[in-house]
C-alpha cells in the first residue's frame, strides 16, 4: 500500500505566475490518478514566512498527509551567436508575349516565349544572439506527520522544451509506480 493518499503541492518560488502554473499542473495530474491533491499556496500563503513545523501543522488540518515541494535549485543561461546568412536563388523565367498568327487561314492569338529573364530571390536568416535556460528541479515530498522526506528527485530541461504537462504527468505516473502515492481505499 502506498504511504500517501492526499498531498498538497507547493512551489517554493517567488515567481506567482510559475508557483501557480506548477501547483496547479501537478495537483490536477493527482487528482486524474484519483489521489487527492490542492495547491498548498490555497493554505501556505506565500505573503509570510512559515517555518516547516507551521506548515506541517497547517497541511494536517486540512487533511493531507504530504507536501510536494519543487523548487528551481540551478538555472544556467547559455547564449550563442547565430551569424547573418543569406541564401541567393537564382531562375530563368521566360518572358511571354501574346502574339496573333495566322493558322488555318484563321487569325488567333497565341503566348510566345520571346526570351528568358533571370530572377533572383534572397532570403536572410540570423543575425542575432539566442538565449536559452537550462534549469534544474528539486522535487522532495515530505510526510508532514513525521516532519520527514518520503521521496525526492530532480528533473533537468532546457525551459524552451520544458512542458509543465508533461513533467506532472510523469512525475505522478511515477509517484504512483513506485506506490509513493495512491487512492485512498474506502473502508470495508
């Protein structure tokens, strides 16, 4: 049986917009594997300090029996430059006239390739500095009744190919693997 049932998730960040996001993605992937799950932020206010014995306290009250806390512990920025190239096509395109001709004893109208012209098309790329961030993620799940870390685990990513769905969604299909969290079974 798994040691979890009902876990409250926080992101120790003073960025709201990511705090939300993760709290958020995360607790609904807990929620969809029938675990159940609130952002902590609801309860842990971010506008005060808490000391771990305040939250632990706090989360019981509400019914949870674990924290899951992630935190950026590394963010490193790598830059290069992308030289300016251009690319140059080159195309000889007829030059066409309509002309009357006599054909059949009939006077029509016909297109007549008088010639060919050349066309070129340029297209230009880079000519400017890219920026891209690595981070790193401490994950730590704390078992607030014994004020313990249960499990913890980092995660790596470039932020630009850094999908928040699909991190919650693996980080719970394995919580839920590895029987760190679970359903609450009714009673019999």
């Amino acid at each position: 049986e798994a040691a979890f049932h009902s876990v409250a998730v926080l992101a120790d960040t003073g960025d709201y917009a990511w705090r939300k996001s993760f709290e958020s993605r995360v607790s609904a992937e807990l929620i969809d594997a029938e675990v159940a799950s609130a952002q902590a932020s609801w309860f842990i206010t971010p506008t005060r300090s808490w000391s771990a014995a305040q939250r632990n306290e706090t989360l019981l009250g509400k019914g949870f029996d674990a924290c899951l806390e992630g935190r950026v512990v590394a963010s490193v920025f790598s830059s290069r430059f992308l030289p300016e190239e251009r690319v140059t096509t080159s195309e000889k395109v007829p030059i066409v006239e309509r002309v009357r001709v006599k054909q059949n004893g009939k006077m029509i109208e016909k297109d007549s390739v008088m010639g060919y012209r050349d066309v070129r098309k340029s297209t230009t790329s880079g000519g400017y500095t890219e920026t891209r961030e690595y981070r790193t993620f401490r994950l730590t799940l704390t078992d607030v009744r014994a004020d313990c870390v249960a499990w913890t685990g980092e995660y790596s990513a470039y932020t630009d190919q850094f999908s928040l769905e699909a991190f919650a969604r693996t980080l719970t299909r394995q919580l839920v693997w590895d029987r760190i969290v679970a359903p609450k079974q009714p009673k019999k």
